[in-house]
C-alpha cells in the first residue's frame, strides 16, 4: 500500500516539475536522451540558491576554506594517476533475452535464479567491467595520444592544482579548498528522474590536515553537512548516516559515511563524507613527479597532507528538496469551498521566487503603479513576480504551487482610501500558515530580508 502511494506521490512531483518549468527531459522535442536533464527557469533558480547558500556556509563564513573552479577536461595522466582509467568501472551484465544492460547489483534473484528486473529472463551474461568515464579527443586527431575524459568528480582538479592554491592562498593546515561544478559518468542505467544521471553537479570540498587530525575531522564534517541539510529545509528525521563498511569503502579511505535521504522511491545517497588520506597527494605526486608536499614551518618538516571529502551531489540535493516541500493541503477557494492546494513548502533561503506582488485589481492604474514600486523596491535584495492576471486567490495558488514563500497585496488600503492611518500598508502573506499580516510599505524590504537569508 504504502509503495503505491509513494509511487503516486513521485508521479505528481515528476509532473509538476515539468508542468512549472523546474526540470524538463534534455533534448525533448526529438525523444530525449536517457539520464539527461535540464532546468527550466523556476529549476535553474533553486539550483543557484541551493549552490549559492553551500558556497556562502563552505567558503564565504570560513577563514580556512579558498575556492576554485576547474576545467571539466584535464590532461588524461590525471585520470590514470587518480585510479580512475583503470577501476572507476561499474560490473555490468547484458540479458540476451531482452537486451537490456543492467547494473550487476540491479539483477533479481527468484528462488536462487538470477533474473533479468526488466523482462524476468534467465539468460543472462557474466559481469563484466564497464568504466563510466566518457571518452573524448582533444585537438585535431582521433587517436590515443589525444584522448581523455570528461570528469567524473571535480575532486582531482584540486587535488592536481593544490600546490598553487596553498602557494597562493598561503593558508596553514588545516585548510579546504571547495568546488561546484559538472561531473560525467556514462551511467548503466540512469533512473529514478535526476537520482542518477549522466550529466550531474557535484559541491565538493577536499578539507587538507595532519594524518593525527582526519579522524576527527571526518565526524566534524559529517556533523556540519547534517547541520546544511537541516539548514536548507531538509527534515532530520528523514536523513540518515549510513557507516559504509570497510568491504566496500575504497581500499585508501579510513572512513566513509554516507548521508542519506527517504526518497519516495526510498533511502538513497546525498552525499558522501569520506576520510581519503593521503592517496589523492601521494598519487599525483608520484605520477607527476612534483612535490605535492606541506611545509609545516613550526615542525620544519615536510609531508603530504592527509585529507577529508564531504561531497555532495547538487542535482539530488535538488531533488531531495522538491520531494521534500511537495504537499497537499485543504484550502478554501474564492466561493469559500474547501479545494485541494498544491504547496512547495520550500525554506525560504532556497524558495525560487521569493515574494509574489499582486494588485487587487489589473484595470485600477493607482494599485497597478503601486505595485510596481514595491516591484523596483524589492528588486535589487531579491527575485520577486509581479502578477495581475486573474482572482487574487488564484494567483496565490500558482504561487503556492512553485514554493514562493510570501505575497504581498497591494488594495484599496493601500492608497489610503478607507483609513488613512492604512496609507502605504499592505497584507503579506505567508504561504504554509496562509496568515497575512497588514504591514507598512517602507519595512518590507528589511522584514524580507530578514526571512529569507
Ligand atoms: N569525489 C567523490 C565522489 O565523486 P561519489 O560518491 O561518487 O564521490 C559524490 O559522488 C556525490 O555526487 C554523490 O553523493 C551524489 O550526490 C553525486 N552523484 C554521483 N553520481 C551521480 C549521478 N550519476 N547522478 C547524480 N548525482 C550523482
């Protein structure tokens, strides 16, 4: 029972999602293309709120942690010096019958038989290794000398430029360097909507200390990514820490957690917080053949840092948010009858819209013109809509329905013409209580501000 009222529940998400312009399938118009995305205009702004607000608590509000931004294409010796050429495979096995490819850990097994999830066909083959980086050329010719991947994490950009970031930032152990960008990986089979796509964004932040330090700095890390997800309007009762087990954590990290979400499709990765010592330094170091080292100038020894990863995904951190807010209430409608309202009830911090102006009526030039002054009043501290068409009801509707956090209507008050004391007063709404309160034009800036940061 349960399943399906989950199942239903990712349905209608899915569907508002395109119906309100937060995610569209890529290439639509000529059948898509499988595990791609794109955001439409609604999307594209909670993204950047969401990217913007982990730059803001990672970088901004820390004195230990510079940024940097990447190249997506690096030198193929990076992805042979990081592992990833050889072991970034996932074990994939083909069914003959239906010649589906499937992830080896997707394969079902019924009273001991293995069988194909797609078609139940028991013909199936070995697993076989199947590397998820996407292969591409640079330069003029199509042959090995020119061939490299498009990344499959942003991490290694830092790990190969941290000599220049340390040299120049002249930070002191310990200390991070952060990163949001695009990440590939040729997924074997991309599914449930963004959860797993081929083309994705990470946040990652590669946090550099003494090897006696990472231990401690794992749990403090995780800690703090709990805190974001909370912060961001995540419940903490619907996130989880998984200990990932030492069979299969990465044969160099002393430690990973996973934090984990309840999706309706179930629980599933957000982020990874991992312990990587000093794998990453040691491997570019050798490969490279240049010093990766630290110079502790108190100890006047030299070393290569150790280091810990929380990295998170932005598009399931996306994701997780509008599975999150999406609700359905009673609400009444113009006539006063109960009618079922469709709310995103986002954190205000990463709302899209952040405040809906509305004057009563659209054919009244003086509630028309005053709202578009709260419009340019508002403008410049955030993004606000500005809406005249149709009743004031169902204008808050639409707007509840995208997540916008508060509304501001501009009436016959407003002007002053029933009391003169309600001159330059107007009502703001809240979208999840629905209360309005009567509140003068000149504070609305400061009172906004004040919720929204
Ligand atoms: N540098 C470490 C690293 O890349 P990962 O666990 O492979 O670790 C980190 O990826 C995060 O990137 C994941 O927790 C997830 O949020 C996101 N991610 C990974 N693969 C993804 C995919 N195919 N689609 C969407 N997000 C993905």
């Amino acid at each position: 029972m349960k399943e399906t009222t989950e199942a239903q529940r990712m349905e209608k998400i899915v569907s508002l999602c395109k119906r309100r312009g937060f995610i569209f399938q890529s290439s639509e118009i000529y059948g898509g293309l499988n595990g791609l995305w794109d955001y439409g205009p609604l999307g594209v702004e909670l993204k950047r709120n969401l990217k913007s607000y982990w730059w803001r608590v990672m970088v901004h509000e820390r004195d230990d942690v510079v940024g940097m931004d990447g190249s997506i294409l690096m030198n193929r010796a990076v992805w042979k010096a990081s592992g990833h050429e050889d072991t970034f495979t996932d074990p994939m096995v083909d069914c003959r019958s239906c010649k589906a490819r499937l992830r080896a850990d997707q394969i079902v097994e019924k009273k001991g038989a293995k069988q194909c999830p797609v078609c139940g066909g028991k013909d199936l083959t070995e697993p076989r290794s199947f590397n998820l980086m996407f292969k591409t050329y640079v330069g003029a010719t199509e042959d090995e000398s020119s061939v490299t991947y498009l990344r499959p994490e942003t991490a290694q950009a830092i790990f190969v430029q941290f000599k220049n970031v340390l040299d120049v930032s002249r930070k002191k152990l310990s200390f991070g360097i952060a990163q949001i960008g695009k990440a590939f990986r040729n997924e074997i089979n991309p599914r449930n909507f963004t959860f797993r796509s081929r083309e994705f964004e990470q946040m990652e932040l590669e946090y550099f200390c003494r090897a006696e330090e990472g231990i401690k700095l794992l749990e403090y890390w995780k800690e703090e990514r709990l805190k974001f997800y909370e912060n961001i309007g995540i419940a903490r009762d619907k996130l989880h820490v998984l200990t990932v087990p030492d069979e299969e954590r990465a044969f160099y990290s002393k430690g990973t957690y996973d934090i984990e979400y309840d999706f309706p499709f179930g629980r599933q990765e957000l982020e990874g917080v991992a312990y990587r010592t000093d794998y990453d330094l040691s491997q570019h170091q050798k490969a490279s053949g240049k010093s990766l080292e630290y110079f502790d100038e108190e100890t006047k020894q030299k070393f290569i840092p150790h280091v810990v990863e929380p990295s998170a995904g932005v598009d399931r951190t996306v994701l997780a948010l509008i599975c999150e807010a999406y609700s359905e209430d009673q609400a009444p409608d113009e006539k006063g009858k109960m009618e079922t309202r469709i709310v995103l009830r986002f954190h205000p911090r990463i709302a899209p819209i952040k405040c809906g102006v509305f004057p009563l009526l659209k054919n009244n030039e003086q509630l028309v013109a005053k709202a578009k002054q709260i419009v340019d009043l508002l403008r410049p501290h955030m993004f606000v809509f500005y809406d005249e068409s149709g009743a004031i009801g169902r204008r808050y509707r639409r707007q509840d329905e995208i997540g916008t956090p508060f509304g501001i209507t501009v009436d016959f008050e407003t002007l002053g013409e029933k009391d003169s004391a309600l001159c330059d007063t107007v009502t703001l709404r809240e979208r999840d209580s629905m209360k309005q309160e009567r509140v003068a034009i000149k504070d609305l800036a400061d009172i906004l501000i004040s919720r929204i940061s």
